[in-house]
C-alpha cells in the first residue's frame, strides 16, 4: 500500500478518534463512606435501588426507592425504572444508583435514566453496589 494510503487512513483515525472517545460514557460514583456521610448529614438524595424483589427485601439503603428492575436489559426492566424517574423528576437532588456489585446493572440504568433526560450531573453509582454497603445503622431488612 502505498505511503499516502496509510498516511489517508491515518488522518482519518485521528479524526474520528475525538467521536469514539465521546461516544464512551465515563460514569460517576459515590463511594460507601461519602454516601453514609451524606445520609449521617440528611443531605438530600434519591437512593435508586435496582435490585431484585428478593435481595431488597433482605437489604437495602434506608429510603431506598425499590425498583425491582435488574438486570436493566429489556423494556420490561425500564418500565420498572419509569415510575421512579416521575419521582426523581419531583426533585432536583442527586440520584445514587444501587445495584447488587455496583457494575453492568447500574450502568445500564445510568445510561436509562440519561436517555430519560435525567441530567448527569446528577447520576452517582454507588461504588459495589449493596454488596460493599457496610454500614447496619442505616440499612433496612423487611
């Protein structure tokens, strides 16, 4: 292939490079400890639990919003995310995504709730999810 071929493709990656990095959604997140400062403090937030029916009866964030809706992967668990976001919309708090590990399931609704227009100045996932909650002072069972 001919040097100005190489040098054509090259030009063209770099110029596209910019549009794939946008394109790659950075999240943020809160830590454990941040969030139960936060609630020690009554700062304002909308806990945004997605675990199952199952896990949240067993543990969960108190004031959690329940929403059953893991593993976020279909319309049938964004309808479960959609009564929640009418709640969060009462609001202009911030809204701490909780899922099991704090991974794939929390991105996903991340994602949800920014295609739903909620600003992401807003959004925070909590860092491994329920799973690295440990604070029992501020975690209910039913």
């Amino acid at each position: 292939m001919p040097f100005k071929s190489y040098f054509s493709i090259l030009i063209s990656l770099l110029l596209l490079f910019p549009c794939i990095t946008f394109a790659m959604s950075e999240y943020n997140y809160i830590s454990a400890g941040d969030l139960e400062s936060r609630l020690k403090a009554e700062a304002p937030a909308n806990i945004l639990d997605i675990q199952v029916e199952e896990e949240f009866s067993r543990h969960h964030i108190k004031g959690a919003i329940p929403t059953y809706a893991y593993p976020v992967k279909n319309d049938i668990d964004h309808a479960k995310l959609d009564s929640a976001i009418t709640q969060l919309n009462t609001n202009s708090d911030p809204v701490v995504i909780v899922c099991p590990r704090g991974g794939g399931g929390a991105k996903r609704t991340y994602d949800y709730l920014l295609q739903q227009k909620v600003s992401e100045d807003r959004l925070l996932i909590l860092e491994k999810g329920q799973g690295g909650w440990a604070y029992p002072s501020l975690t209910e069972s039913d």
